[in-house]
C-alpha cells in the first residue's frame, strides 16, 4: 500500500514541522525575555497551541500501536492464546469507549467557538479540533490492531 507510507510520511513530517515550530517558538520566547528584555506574552500561548497540537497529531497519526504508553507486565507474562483474547477485548472495549464519547466530543470543541484565546484571540475550537481527531484515529488504530490480532489467530 504504497498510498499508505506516503501517508505515513507526510504526517511524520508534520509532526517535524510542529516540533521544529514550537522549538522556535521557544527560542524567539527566551530571547525576547532575556536579550529584548521583555517576555513575548504571544511566544507562550504559541507554544501551547503548538504542544497540543503535537501530542494530539502524533499520537493520532505517527506512533505505532507498540509505541504508546501500556500496562503490559502482567500481559507480557499470559500465554500466546490468552493475551491475543485479552488484547482483543481490551482493543475492542477502547474502540467502543472512544467511539461512544466521540459525538459529545466534537460536540463541545464545535461549542468552543465562542471562546478565544487570551492573546492571540484565536478561536479554541480550531485550537481544539485535533483532539477529536485524535480520538477518530485511535479508534480506527484500535479496531485494525482488534482485526490484526484476529487474522493473527
């Protein structure tokens, strides 16, 4: 699927230009404090946006199943069989979860229109709208890894 790895690609580069961004974002802040002798009140609240915007567009988008945080100890120790049912009902019961919250979700970011950030006034549901995306992506990734480890059976 070559699509797929293009896809992969430009959303790993994303990710780069948000980090490259908000390092930037970083320097521009402490120089403004520390060499303009003024703090940049905007540097900050770019930096947050940027942040949120990373985290929720990587963990949506860029890392792998392996790759984000887990309670595995006692998972690690079950057998083969056991742990693919139990990966699969997990899997499944997050997928549901999310899935369910997702309408309530959107919901309340589109009901955020109405507030602005403190500086740069922008409107936080454009702030906010990776995290419904974020919840989108980890409930498809869930279902795929619940279909992987079916096939896998």
């Amino acid at each position: 699927m070559k699509w797929l790895r293009s896809a992969e690609r430009a959303a790993e580069r994303v990710a780069a230009a948000l980090a490259a961004a908000l390092f930037l974002d970083l320097l521009a802040g402490v120089a403004g404090r520390y060499v303009l002798g003024r703090p940049l009140a905007w540097s900050d609240e770019l930096a947050v946006v940027l942040f949120i915007w990373l985290v929720f567009w990587t963990g949506a988008f860029v890392l792998g199943m392996r790759e984000h945080v887990a309670f595995d100890v006692v998972y690690d120790m079950l057998a083969p069989r056991l742990r693919a049912v139990l990966g699969m009902a997990g899997a499944l019961c997050a997928a549901a979860l999310l899935l369910w919250a997702l309408p309530k979700i959107a919901d309340y970011v589109a009901f955020l229109w109405r507030e602005r950030t403190p500086v740069l006034q922008w409107r936080q549901d454009y702030l906010y709208v990776c995290f419904p995306a974020f919840v989108a992506m980890a409930a498809l990734r869930l279902l795929a890894y619940t279909a992987a480890l079916f096939r896998a059976r």
